[in-house]
C-alpha cells in the first residue's frame, strides 16, 4: 500500500540521506525502515542491515564500476545504540550522495545529534480500533531550518515476515566499518586520499 502524503518524507530520505526513526519500544520503527527501504529496493538499491530479513544483500555488495556508487539502503536496527561516534558519522555521510546510501536508524536511544536531521516517529495507531492505520511525524532540524510534516502509513502488515521481530540484531560496528571502507574505497576511486 502506498504510504499516504509520504512521497515527501521518502524524497527527505533521499535528501538527508541519514534518517532516526524514534519511537518507543514495539512501535513499529523497525516494520517502518522495511516499509522505507522496499521504495528504494524497487528502484534498483541494496539492502544491508543488522537483522535477519528477506531482502538481505549482505557486506558483499561493492561499488559499482560503471556509477562508481554502492546504491544501497542501510538499516542499522537499535542503531542508536552504536551509532554514537560523531567522527564516525561524519566518515560515512559526507559521502553519502556521492556513493547513494540511504541510513535507516530505527531506535529507541537515540544516536549522535548530527543523525538526527531528519526524524520520523509514529504519533498514533488506529490498530486498537481495528483500523490498519498508523499516523508519522517527520521533522528536518538543521541549523536554524526546521520543518514538520505527517503522513499515514496504512496495512503495516504488507512487511510482516521480511524480517525477524524476534532477532536482537548483531552489532552494527561491522556494518560501520565497512561502510567506512567504502567511502575510503570511493575516495581512492578518484585518486583521492
């Protein structure tokens, strides 16, 4: 089901490019991340991330020859509890146009402040009534910008059984570290040290 007002919020992803999807704990963020990423997933991205899932294409994917880019959507499932290092952050998404990586952060302890541009949070679900429905903020806070917007995500099951509620994640640092050797790998590319 197409997520309804959300074009916007998926154009920030893609924007951002680093995005915390906060929320308390069983909320959805991690169904959401899936939800986000099969967008990207359909128009020819990766998908890397710290839980067991259907759509897994693992720490073997390189950058491209021809695009010089690794065209993959990263989810980092409880992200907030490893993604805390600000040098770190910024390794990885000065480069993340550049190489087309998209950060997904579902987490209830939030990362570092300078992940946290573009936030989306569930306000309210409809499920106790009956009505697959569940209502999202997003909000973009950089500097002195600020912006809000909501939108609607309807029949949340469409992602029940891509990925394990039940796996605890491994730890995201392998996921980091190579994302860190592929923006080293992108910058070699260009003779850049």
């Amino acid at each position: 089901m197409p997520l309804h007002n959300g074009g916007q919020v998926l154009e920030l992803c893609k924007t951002y490019r680093l995005v915390w999807l906060r929320g308390r704990f069983g909320s959805g963020k991690t169904a959401f991340a899936y939800r986000i990423a099969r967008e990207y997933l359909e128009h020819g991205y990766r998908l890397i991330s710290n839980n067991m899932n259907a759509w897994e294409d693992g720490l073997d994917i390189t950058l491209d020859e021809k695009t010089k880019q690794l065209k993959a959507v990263i989810i980092l499932d409880e992200g907030g509890l490893y993604f805390k290092a600000s040098k770190q952050i910024e390794m990885i998404a000065a480069y993340a146009a550049k190489m087309d990586i998209i950060i997904l952060i579902p987490s209830f302890f939030p990362p570092a402040r300078n992940a946290q541009v573009l936030t989306i949070q569930p306000l309210f679900s409809f499920s106790p009534i009956g009505l697959p429905v569940t209502v999202y903020q997003w909000r973009v806070n950089m500097g002195g910008f600020k912006d809000a917007g909501l939108f609607f995500w309807s029949f949340p099951a469409e992602v029940y059984g891509i990925y394990s509620r039940n796996d605890p994640g491994d730890q995201a640092g392998s996921i980091i570290q190579f994302l860190i050797a592929q923006a080293e790998e992108y910058r070699a590319r260009y003779g850049r040290t």
